[in-house]
C-alpha cells in the first residue's frame, strides 16, 4: 500500500538528509562579537532589521538554547576550533592581548587542520584572537589562507594582516566587514571543485563601532544596529556568491556569536551580558542553513554549546576524530538533522578558569557571580542559584531552598567535572 502524501513526503526528507550526510559539503561557519541573543530580527529585534541572516534561519533551522563555549572572546574561539574546554589548554583564565606571548598550543588540533588534512581548502577571515606569535598564527593551525585582524578591535595597535604581512596599519575598522567579504567570496571563487571550509569571524558589533558611510545610518539601533545590518548585507553577498559558483546547495552556512551583548545589544529574555556567569552571557544565536542536507523551518530547544561544533562538523565532512582526542563537545548532527534531545546530561558554564553554573535538563545552578568588583563564590558562601529556565528564562528567582536534592545533584556534578579537567584551586574570598 503507497502511504499517504504527508508520510511520503516525511519519508522522501530523511532519506534526502541521510543521503546529504555521506556527502563533503563545503562548511562556513560565521562567528560575530558580542551579538546578542536578540539582536537579529529573527529572535524577535523590532530595531535591527537581518533579512538575509533571517532567510538562513527561515530556509533552514535556529536553535533557541545554543550557549557559546565562554562568556569573552579567546576561551570561546578556542573551545570552538578545538571541541575541549580552553581550561585544558592554559586559555581559560582572560583574553589574549597585544602584550601577551601565550596562545593555542600546538598541541591542540583544531578543525581546520583535521579537515585540510583531509583535502579541504580551509581560510581564517576576521578576528583570530588565539595568539598572534608565529607558532600559534591561523596558518600554523590549519588554516592555509589568513586575512583579518590579530585580537578586538579595541586593543592597539590594530593591523589588517594578509597571511603573515601587514597590509594596513591601523586597519580602516569602518570598511573591515565589507573586506572581510570581499576575502570571503574571492575564496569562494578560487576553490574550484575542493570542498573549503571557511571561518569567518567579524569584528563586530564589538566596541568601538564602527559602519561605512553607505550603512550610517541605516539601522532604528544606533550604530550597534548599523554593524549587524551591516553583516546581514554580508551574508546577502555571500549567499549570491554562492548561488553564482554553483555551490550553494552543497554548502553548510552556520551563524553565531562568541558570547553574549557587552555594553549594547540585547539578551533576550536572559539575564546579564557578556562576562557574567547568568545566560545572557552565553546563550546566544545559532543559525544553521544547508539545503542539501538539513530541514528547513525547524526551531530546535534541544541545550547545545559551541563545544559540540568540531565533532559535529567532523561528522558532516566525513572526517573521523583522532582517538587520541579527549573531547568535550558532542556530535549534534541527529539534534540539527532530526530534532533530537540534546546529547549533554549537563552543560559547564566557565567564568575564568572555575566553574561559574551547570545547566541539567532545565534547571541551571549558578555557584559564582559578581557584586561590584568581587567575585562572589555563591556556592562556598552556602547561598548557590537554582533557577528553572522553563518557569523562569530570566533566572529571577532561586528554587534552591525548595529543591535541596536537585542543588546536591548539580553540586556533585560540578566537583567530578573539576576533577576531571583538573581546575585550578579557586581563589580565596575574600581577595587577599
């Protein structure tokens, strides 16, 4: 008997999808600095309008619980290229800055270097921010193309590096997007037939911002908005760029930021912003579009963090992992391809080098945060955070008084973790 129409056409989708899993589809993966949760019209902005970023999510799918991997900038990009917690690799404690000599040891593998191993073309545009000694250049970790930038944009002084040569200096910050998409569409272009996978990591909206003279203006948020709109007009082009070199079908675009908004931008319903231990920090967009291998239309709630991205992305490009690496994200290709639940009994939540909060199914336990300038160990202190996100997305009112059992359960979970990745002894309180 034929099954009705709804069922074959179901049917005709997941064998579309697993078919598109065995393939090598050419990978971007767009990382922003200091996006905010709502600060894309598809997460609900009224002033700052993404059409192009919005079409991505429209024609494929968003996941609403995505948390980045650190709350500021180096920790995140490094836990993203290399799938393990930046405590492991000695880039957990702050950001890398122009007077810094440290950065993402050799010994860490990124996803760059495993898939140019396996004959990607590979390109680093935008921020690196990994160090910028020659042993840990994006060209000494996989990367066979670089142009961007060292570290953020509020550091000095600021370069635009080709490979590894000074083109500019200081960069013209005003026309970085629109070079960096420049970079991007000319690698497009020169790829050919190889499978590329491209890391695309914008400057903005990091402070200070700044918008060429043709998008001032342009946004109903100030210059914030004129920066992402300015990023969506981005995204537009290389769509196009795609669409005209054939390979757009065949090619996997996904959308985030590194954490969450710093002194401007929204969080959404979450709490706080970039640097705390509360959602706001780490929860933020996640777009991922890939007509020949992903559903469209789909809003995914399943909790996922930019951990999960080097063995997912291995997965899809058909690369194995080395089994010598000890990971610490998971493989979310059935969460994107089928709307699994999420493979994590729990998510670590890093402030610095020490465990911030744990999130466990929709309770989220928070046993560091900060008054002042004072880094509070709430859990020490006898006085941890229980919040139910599915009541309660805002974390405005602890349940731990009523849920003890819960609180011990996530407390336990939290000392085998820092057990497990060895974390450094918490520093004394009061500040000594």
């Amino acid at each position: 008997m034929k099954p009705s129409s709804g069922l074959w056409a179901a049917l005709m989708l997941a064998l579309a999808v697993n078919a598109a899993a065995t393939t090598r589809p050419n990978i971007i993966f767009v990382l922003l600095d200091d996006l905010g949760y709502g600060d894309l019209s598809a997460y609900g902005s009224e002033l700052i309008a993404t059409p192009n970023i919005d079409a991505l999510a429209e024609q494929g799918l968003k996941l609403t619980s995505y948390y980045a991997p650190a709350n500021v900038c180096t920790p995140s990009r490094a836990a993203l290229l290399t799938g393990r917690q930046p405590v492991r690799m000695g880039l957990a404690r702050d950001v890398i800055r122009p007077d810094s000599t440290h950065g993402l040891p050799q010994s860490e593998k990124t996803l760059a270097t495993l898939l140019k191993e396996d004959g990607y073309r590979t390109a680093m545009i935008g921020k690196w921010h990994l160090g910028h000694m020659p042993e840990f250049w994006p060209t000494a970790h996989g990367f066979e193309r670089f142009f961007g930038v060292p570290y953020s944009n509020d550091m000095t002084p600021f370069p635009l590096y080709e490979g590894d040569e000074v083109i500019e200096e200081p960069a013209d910050q005003a026309r970085l997007t629109e070079r960096y998409t420049d970079a991007t569409i000319a690698f497009i272009e020169e790829a050919g037939d190889d499978p590329f996978f491209i890391y695309l990591a914008h400057t903005f909206p990091h402070i200070p911002l700044y918008a060429s003279e043709r998008f001032r203006g342009q946004s109903e948020a100030g210059l914030y908005g004129d920066t992402v709109e300015t990023i969506d007009w981005s995204m537009g082009r290389i769509v196009r760029a795609l669409e005209e070199a054939g390979v757009a079908d065949d090619t996997l675009i996904m959308f985030t930021s590194d954490n969450g908004p710093w002194f401007e931008g929204a969080s959404g319903a979450s709490r706080d912003r970039k640097g705390a231990t509360f959602e706001g920090a780490y929860r933020v967009p996640f777009i991922a579009h890939w007509p020949a291998g992903l559903p469209v239309s789909r809003v995914i709630d399943a909790a996922v963090t930019g951990l999960d991205m080097f063995p997912t992305l291995a997965r899809i490009a058909g690369v194995p992992v080395p089994e010598d690496i000890e990971l610490d994200g998971a493989d979310i290709w059935p969460v994107l391809s089928e709307g699994a639940e999420s493979p994590h009994e729990a998510i670590l939540f890093f402030n610095g080098d020490q465990i911030a909060a744990i999130r466990m199914g929709d309770w989220r336990l928070v046993v560091r945060s900060y008054y002042k300038t004072l880094d509070i160990p709430l859990g020490t202190l006898g006085y941890p955070l229980l919040f139910d996100l599915a009541r309660d997305p805002g974390e405005n009112y602890s349940m731990a008084p009523d849920e003890p059992d819960q609180v011990e359960r996530m407390l336990r979970a939290i000392e085998a973790a820092r057990e497990r990745l060895d974390v450094p002894e918490p520093p004394p309180f009061p500040p000594q």
